[in-house]
DNA sequence: CTGAATCCATTTGGATACTG
DNA sequence: CAGTATCCAAATGGATTCAG
C-alpha cells in the first residue's frame, strides 16, 4: 500500500550539512524519514539513498536497532526479505525532526548568507 | 549580571551520547547552552566544557562565527577580553534544541532499556 | 537479495608546547 | 588571556570483493 520512495527525494545539490542539526550518523536522520510511511526493505532504502553501501547502509540500520528506533524483520521466504520498521520510539522522534526541518526551511537564507559572507571576509579581510 | 556558569552544567557521568540529536559538532550544541544568558568569555566556557582544549574550543566557535549562530568581540583593554554571544539566529536554536532535550529527557529510560536489552542479546543470543 | 570482510582516505578530537 | 602550531589516535564513511 506504501508508495515507493521517491530516488529524488533527497535532493543531491541541496548541501543539507548547512543544517546544524543532525540525527545519528550521516544517514541516520533520512533512514528515518524513508521508514515514515511504513516499512522498507533493505533494497529499498538504497534508492533515495544514492550511493550509500550495502556495509554503510547496514551499520547505520544496525545502530537504529540497537537504540531501539527501528526493528528489522527477516521474512522466511523463497527469495530473501528483510523489512525494516520504525518502532513507536522511532516514530515519536518524527515530531521534533520536523520542527529542526522547519527551523532549517525557515533560516536556509541565513544560513547561506553568513556562509557566504565569512567567504568574502577570508577574501577581502 | 549574568550568572557564572556552574561547572557542573553537564554531568560528565550522563552519557548523553545517547541522544540521537546532535547539534554541530561534539561541542556546539553545549556553548550555545552556555550563552543562552548573556555573552561569556573564552576562558570562562572552559569551566564548564570540562577538559576541551583550547584548539578545539576555538574551532568549534569559528564555526558556529562563520554559520552566523555566534559573534566573537575582542575588546581592547589592558587584559586581553574577547566574549562570544549569540546572535538572533543563534538564539532562534534555542526552541528547537528544548524540544531535543524534552524529547531524550522523556524517552531516556526507553534508550537506556534498549540498549541494554541488545547487549544482553548479544551475550546470550 | 542482504549482507560480511577487507582495505583505505578523510575527518574529528585531543595532547602538548609555544606566543602576543 | 586567548589563542596558534604540531603531532597523533580513533572514528567515520566509502570502495571493492566475496558469500549464504
């Protein structure tokens, strides 16, 4: 029933370390955001995740886990499945990513300027 | 008029390594917290950042200097005085990393728990 | 398909010594 | 006091290869 994962839905261009907020390891906040609408299988998370390993991809899943954010399920069949789900802690953290999601959409300009602007200094000063 | 700052503002024995927010680098998030009353000086964020070097402290600062989160002002007098403050975008992080801290103060018996329980799963499954 | 194993470059943070 | 300069260990993330 869940749609697929957009491959674009994090934009590559979009420096997103502007943001000075972070979730886990580099990967750990958009795994969450992939996993919002309902399971994914490890295959399926590699899409929006352009260019992550299979050994990265696995580390940071296996940190989720251990923290008790996500839990990964390895369905017994024919050809090999394993999903991976966010619990209700997991889930409860969805609240305060998308309050720092907005504090980054709403400053993003300022961001950029004071980025921008220490520039110019090393240049010129 | 402010405050000095209490040494023990962070517990050193809290491994707040625990929460998944991040601010930053290691540092970032606890200067900011630092200056939420009023501007403070090199010297005087040492206290409570136990044992930061002060290559480290100073890198962390030129940081939050050149993202436009803090300013530094050197004054010129006898004794060599520089403060750091927050800026207004620097100040507007201040609602976001409550709701951080709210969330791992409200959630922290179910990280602990976690954690434990996948240790123990390691030691006996 | 879902990883594990190995190797490697870069980054991060800290220890120590020195300076205007 | 408020840094800078060097050196260094550990962690992080990625490339590549192999496996059940």
């Amino acid at each position: 029933m869940t749609q697929p994962l957009d491959p674009d839905m994090f934009d590559p261009i979009c420096p997103s370390t502007l943001s000075p907020f972070r979730i886990g390891d580099k990967w750990a906040g958009m795994i969450i955001r992939c996993l919002e609408h309902g399971p994914r299988r490890f295959s399926e998370l590699r899409i929006p995740l352009r260019g992550i390993t299979a050994k990265v991809l696995t580390k940071s899943l296996r940190a989720l886990e251990r923290d008790g954010l996500v839990v990964r399920t390895a369905h017994a069949e024919p050809v090999r499945r394993v999903e991976y789900d966010l619990t209700p802690l997991g889930r409860s953290m969805l609240g305060p990513i998308a309050a720092m999601c907005a504090w980054a959409e709403q400053h993003w300009d300022e961001l950029l300027d004071a980025r921008e602007e220490s520039l110019s200094l090393d240049r010129t000063g």
